[in-house]
C-alpha cells in the first residue's frame, strides 16, 4: 500500500511525488497514460541526428522565481540560454525577420529610418526605457503616430497568429494572453525579460527523472488511472484497486475525466510536423513566427538550443498548426492551452467544487487547476500546493 497515489508524471506530479518522498518519508504512486514521464516539457535525443528534440514544442525555462530555480537545481545543471524570436513578415513585396517581442529594434526594421526615431523617441518619452506594454493597452493610445503603431503591429503580428492560435481575436480572450508578448521599450531581443533563463543541461526529462528518483517512489507508465483509481465525486471517495484509499491523491489530469456525464473543458491543442533537414542550420533564430501564414504559427529549430548537439550535420525543425482540441482524434487529443470564457470558468468551477468534496484529494497543475501554467509557475504552484498540504 502507499501513502500517497499521484495522477501524472508531468513537472506538476514530480514536484508533489519528489516533496512526498524526499521531505516526508511517504511511498508514493505514480500512475502516467503516456508512455513516459515529464509531460509536455518531455524531450528526447533523436537517434538520427543526436539532437535533443521537444516531443511537444519548444519549452524555454524562464523565471524571476529564485527559490523555484533554486528548488529545480537540485536536480539538474543549467545551461544559459536566452530565447530569441523573430517574426517572419513580408511588408511591401519584401521579406522580413522582425525581432519579437516587438522592440526598437524591430520598428527599425519595419519603418524607415526617420519615422522610426520619431516612434521610438515618442514611446520612450510616453512609457519610459524598458518599459512593457501589451498591444492592447498600446491599442488605446491617444497620439496619433501611436495608434499607427499599436495598429501596424496588431495587424501584422497580432490578428492573425492569435486567430490562428486560439479560435479567436486578441479582444475575445483573456488579456493576460496577448501581454505574455509586450512591445518592448528598449533594443533588448531577448523573448523573455526574467533574470534566470537556461536549459537543463541534459534536458527536461532527465531532470524530472531525477525528481522520481527516490526509492520511495513507483511510477508506472502506459497506466491510465481509472485502471487502478476509482475517484467517485458523487461519493466523495476514492479506491485503490478496489479497496478504500484514504491516503492523499494527487491529481494533475484533466478535471472533466473525473466526471464523464460532465461537459468537457474547452482546449487548443497542436498539431506539430517534425522534418529532420540535411542542412547546417534552417533558420537564424530557435523560433520564427509566421503570423501571416494561413494556418502555420511558429516554427523551432532544436539545435540553436545549447544543450542540444549543435555540430550536427543535419537538423530538426517542427511546425505548429493550432487546432480545436478533440480527445477522439489522434492528431488534436492533447489539451496543450486552456480556454478561458464565461462557459469554460463555469463549467471549471463547478467540477473544482465537486472535486473539493473530496477529503483527501488535490488538484494541482496546468489541467486540473485549469491554468495557462509557464514551467516555473507549475513548480511554483505545486510547491505552495504541497506547503499547504502539509500545515493543514
Ligand atoms: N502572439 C501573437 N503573435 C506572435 C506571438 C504571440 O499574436 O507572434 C499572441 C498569441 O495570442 C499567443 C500569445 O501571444 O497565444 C502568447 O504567446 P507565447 O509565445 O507566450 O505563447 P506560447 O509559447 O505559450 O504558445
């Protein structure tokens, strides 16, 4: 028997299952559907090219949480990266790389040379350097020459990446969304501002590898939960192989498998197209965006990734094609980015509330919290979550 029974072996699940055994001495299950652990930030080395490949698109750490890179660097080394993005634009027949977020440098590139200092004197002058301003409130500007850009850059970065992405325009979802790229006061290119930014050294799945190391933990892969867990919300009780379990389960899978009869959550997901290329290198930066693309986001290319194999003679790209989230489909049956709107925060609330009923069960993470969780917030997130727990 064991103390505790974790639902997903994501970064989420680890950090609860590493805080169970290594703090408080408890056996603890881990039961994962996949055929491994590390969730979405799972990465692998490729046999072909040597190079290590993000199975679910490109994961970047970034965080301005010290005691979160602290608590993860017990178990990895780090590798200092600093994730760069451009976006591909064609403007007047031309070609163009535009660094994102959208910076000095890149109305540079878009404008020519006298009307971009007089854009970048009025910005600095209107917000201040290094200021971060989301093209929603930038949007709402009252100078002329600002509205012109708040517009310029909503139409050629904004509009058409966020329809493709989300099913919807910049206005219909959450702001917080559109702000995760500000336009940026200052000629700073990197796609994150936080003060720790890196890799793992051997990648993310290594380092959740060694947050499971413990002898006290058993993870069992290729294990959909409802094999083993009955999580009964109506009785408010939970049983392990048949028998009452009244240790703690931890649950970090989507909240709407806990009650089928129940509508489901609404997601995007992704489909991704991995090409390995007999090339040097395809592109000049990890990312390039395509918001004018039709149906195309973003494509990475792994081995400008410094923990990657970087003198590789061929290379490996992936192309994003955001698509409605369907669990019957293979190809759009992951739920990568939840969607926030009136329906989908009822329907969350209602099933957290049942969820709550039940004494000695815990959501916790990006599906069963619902949230749009960076690496660093899920770690934050479990590790408050765990704190919780154990002064309760
Ligand atoms: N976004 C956009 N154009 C871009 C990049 C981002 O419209 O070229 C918007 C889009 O709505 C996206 C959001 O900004 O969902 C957040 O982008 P981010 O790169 O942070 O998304 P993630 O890497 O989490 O998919």
């Amino acid at each position: 028997m064991y103390d505790v029974v974790i639902v997903g072996a994501g970064l989420s699940g680890a950090v609860m299952a590493e805080r169970f055994a290594n703090q408080l001495n408890k056996t603890v299950l881990v039961l994962e559907k996949r055929t491994h652990i590390a969730g979405n930030c799972f990465d692998y080395v490729d046999a072909a090219t040597g190079i290590l490949v993000h199975q679910y698109g490109p994961h970047l750490f970034h965080t301005d949480n010290a005691s979160v890179f602290q608590y993860l660097s017990r178990f990895t080394e780090w590798v200092d990266y600093r994730h760069k993005v451009v976006a591909n634009l064609t403007l007047v027949g031309q070609e163009v790389l535009v660094p994102l977020p959208f910076n000095f440098s890149s109305i540079r590139a878009c404008f020519p040379n006298e009307h971009a200092e007089l854009l970048i004197r009025k910005l600095r002058t209107r917000y201040g350097e290094g200021a971060r301003v989301s093209i929603l409130a930038l949007r709402q500007e009252q100078d002329e020459e600002l509205i012109k850009l708040a517009d310029f850059v909503y139409q050629q970065v904004f509009i058409n990446y966020t329809t493709k992405q989300w099913g919807k325009t910049p206005e219909q979802i959450d702001s917080a969304v559109t702000a995760r790229v500000p336009i940026v006061c200052s000629e700073e290119n990197g796609y994150f501002s936080d003060p720790y930014q890196c890799v793992p050294r051997n990648g993310y799945t290594a380092m959740v590898g060694n947050m499971l190391a413990s002898p006290l933990i058993d993870v069992q892969l290729d294990t959909d939960f409802r094999e083993r867990l009955n999580i009964d919300l109506m009785a408010k009780s939970i049983e392990l192989d048949g028998q009452p379990f009244n240790g703690e389960v931890i649950y970090s899978a989507n909240l709407d498998l806990l009650q089928l009869d129940h509508e489901a959550l609404p997601y995007r997901s992704l489909r991704f197209e991995f090409e390995t290329l007999v090339l040097k290198t395809f592109q000049q930066e990890t990312t390039v965006n395509y918001p004018q693309h039709p149906s195309m986001t973003r494509i990475t290319e792994f081995k400008h990734i410094p923990n990657s194999r970087q003198n590789a003679d061929q290379t490996v790209i992936v192309k994003e094609f955001p698509v409605d989230y369907d669990p019957n489909d293979p190809v759009a049956s992951v739920p990568y980015y939840p969607v926030f709107d009136e329906y989908s925060q009822t329907i969350f609330k209602q099933l957290k509330a049942q969820a709550e009923q039940v004494p000695n069960l815990t959501l916790v993470g990006r599906l069963a919290q619902y949230q749009y969780f960076d690496m660093d917030d899920a770690v934050a997130n479990a590790l408050t979550l765990f704190e919780k727990w154990k002064s309760l």
